[in-house]
C-alpha cells in the first residue's frame, strides 16, 4: 500500500497469532492431534511400534511392505504435523536400524514420496527435527490434567525407555517455561515504539525471570535421563557429525552446560521470533536491565553464555543428519523424489526458535563458524 506524502505508515500490532505462535504454549503445538484418519492406520501401527521393530531389526523389511499411500486425505496443519512426526520417527529408524555401521543410501519411494510431500506442505525439512521431536510430540495422559512431567507422555517413540522419554519431555517443559519470556518480548517491543520505559523495565524483568525458569526445567534432565542410556542408545537415533559433542570437555555430565555452570543450549541456526526489522533495532540498552546487577542478572548472564567462544559448533542432543555424517557421506537418495543423494542436517534441541528469538531480541552475534552453521540447519518453526 502506497503511504500518502507527509504521513508515517502505521506498524501493525505485535501479536503473537500472528506469527502462529500460542499465548499458552508458545512454540509447542497446542494439544497435538495423536491419530490420522483411517487411510493411515499403516503409518500409524509402524510408528506405535518403532521401538520393538528396531530392537528385533524388522522396521526395514515392515516398512517395504507398507502400501504406498497418499497424503490427499490430509487436512489442517494438525493433521500435516502428526503426519511428518510419524513419517520422520519411522525414517529414522528405518536408517539408523543396524547402527551407524549398517546405514541405507536409499529412502524407498512407499515413505520418502510421502514425507517429501508433507515436508514440503509444512515448509519443513524432510529429516527429524525438534519440531517433530518436541514441539508436536506430547500429549497428556489425563486431558484435564496439568502439564507437568508426571501427566505427559510423548506420542511416538524409539529405543531408550524412560530416558528417552524424559529426554523429550524435560526439552519439552523448558519450552513451556519459555512462554513468558515469549510474551515479554512483544511487550518490551511495544514498550520501546511507545518509550515506556517502566513497561520496558518490567518486559525485561520477565523476560530474566522466563530464563530463570527454564534453567531450573533443564536441570531436572540429570532426574529423568540415564547417560549411559542416552550414549548407548539413545544417541545412534540422534547421532553426530564428525564434531560431536562427546568430544568436548565442557559436556561433561550431560551435555545441557557450559564450562562454567551457566545453562548452554548451544545455537546453530537462526529462526527469529519476530520480524528482523521488528527486533534488531529495538535490543534494549544494558542500563535499562531492571535485574540485579551485572553479573547475577539472569538476561546478561544468557548473553554472556551464548556468546561464548564456544558455543558455535555443538548441540545438547548432538544432530541426527544425513549432513556432514561420516556414516553417510554421500547423503540419502529420496526415492521418488529426487535420484541424487539430498543432505539435510537433523534434530537438535539447539533449533528451538526460543533461543533465536532471545538471541534476537537481546543483540546477541554469534562467530562466523556459528553463522556458517546456522545457514545450513533446518528451521523447526510452525
């Protein structure tokens, strides 16, 4: 729209639907459908049965007997979102069945056409990713229940029991814990255009007060998650790339921490919450910080943590990817789909845009290997 002479264009309100965000659950899907319609019910009585198919190495041959089917009976994003997590957990583990000694070059054409199909509908990449791992992957065992670890569970699964399960659903709480922060955010925007500065000064209050508590949610993963589990098993479905995680020192004692005990979600793309040219103008300055002082207050003590030499190149769960992968060097042929091998990096905790969008808001700049890594993963927003 043209803007008269003389007038300034009006900015759209900052709404959080309009970004398909939700004012209760933040980047989480809210209340994730748990079935597909019926044509699907192959899809689903694999995906209900991964970990007992890998473990007695029958998921490869199960899945070439699947029938070929077609995603035209989906409907909604919910359905197209049930639909990717089941088609990426059985992806998965058709790849990662016989370990990282026993991978595939080819994704048969019976699942690879139809993920490629729901990818594409969803804007997603056709590999696991945190969306699919996390955010569309829970439910609560009483529908009218809080949404509290004892009353969750996730929707589909792999090998790894209760800590995988806890694995997922203490990322999930951290998420959860986010959506204050999620919400600060606007209202620090909105405050800033308006040069509130008391509104500003609680907004940023809030906003330390969000990162607070999704340290205290991460730090209940050493509760719920076996490390030997996690290496031993866990690990083979979300393996590394030739720079893993267990190669560094500071992910001593799970991977969740920096070397010097702050909470450390390492970055490796960029998702912003909000338009850029909403945000970055707009990082507020440090002496508006109505925190305690520098040092303890939470907001300087996140960027000093994710702007830390080295957080460019790890990720909390490693990256399950055909990208990068010594297993899989030449990447994955999309039967159907595409006869050259595709690469695409995998699910990472680090892809949660909750953190870009902190990242974002607070001016933080990460390294160039950090950049370089950042254009090459895969966005995980709705």
């Amino acid at each position: 729209m043209e803007v008269k002479h003389g007038t300034e264009e009006t900015p759209l309100p900052l709404a959080l639907t309009r970004f398909q965000v939700s004012e209760e659950y933040g980047f989480l899907l809210p209340d994730p459908l748990t079935q597909l319609p019926a044509p699907y019910a192959p899809w689903m009585e694999i995906a209900h049965h991964l970990p007992q198919l890998i473990a007695s190495h029958r998921l490869r041959s199960r899945v070439h007997q699947m029938p070929q089917l077609s995603t035209r009976h989906l409907r909604g994003r919910e359905e197209l979102h049930l639909a990717h997590l089941v088609l990426s957990f059985i992806t998965t583990g058709y790849v990662w069945q016989e370990g990282e000694e026993g991978t595939v070059k080819v994704l048969p054409r019976n699942l690879a056409v139809p993920f490629w199909e729901v990818s594409q509908a969803l804007g997603l990449p056709p590999i696991l990713s945190h969306m699919d791992f996390v955010l569309a992957n829970w439910r609560r065992k009483n529908p009218k229940g809080p949404l509290e670890i004892e009353n969750l569970d996730t929707i589909i699964s792999l090998p790894g029991g209760e800590s995988l399960r806890g694995f997922t659903l203490v990322t999930l709480l951290v998420e959860k814990a986010a959506v204050p922060g999620i919400k600060a955010i606007v209202q620090a925007i909105c405050a800033i255009r308006q040069r509130d500065e008391e509104t500003l000064r609680r907004a940023l209050q809030e906003l330390a007060e969000a990162i607070g508590d999704m340290s205290k949610a991460l730090k209940r993963m050493h509760d719920y998650v076996d490390p030997a589990v996690f290496y031993a098993v866990i690990r083979i479905f979300l393996s590394g790339t030739r720079e893993s995680i267990w190669a560094n020192p500071s992910a001593h004692k799970g991977i969740l921490t920096s070397a010097d005990g702050h909470w450390d979600l390492r970055a490796s793309m960029l998702v912003p919450l909000l338009p850029r040219e909403a945000l970055s103008p707009l990082a507020p300055p440090k002496q508006l910080c109505a925190c305690e002082p520098r040092g303890n207050c939470l907001v300087e003590r996140w960027k000093h943590s994710r702007t830390r030499a080295d957080c460019a190149g790890t990720t909390p769960c490693g990256a399950q990817r055909w990208k990068d992968n010594p297993a899989m060097p030449d990447g994955l042929i999309y039967e159907g789909v595409s006869e050259e091998p595709m690469a695409y990096s995998g699910g990472s905790a680090a892809q949660s845009t909750v953190l870009h969008a902190f990242d974002e808001f607070l001016g933080i700049h990460h390294s160039e290997e950090s950049k370089t890594r950042e254009q090459r993963a895969p966005a995980s927003c709705q």
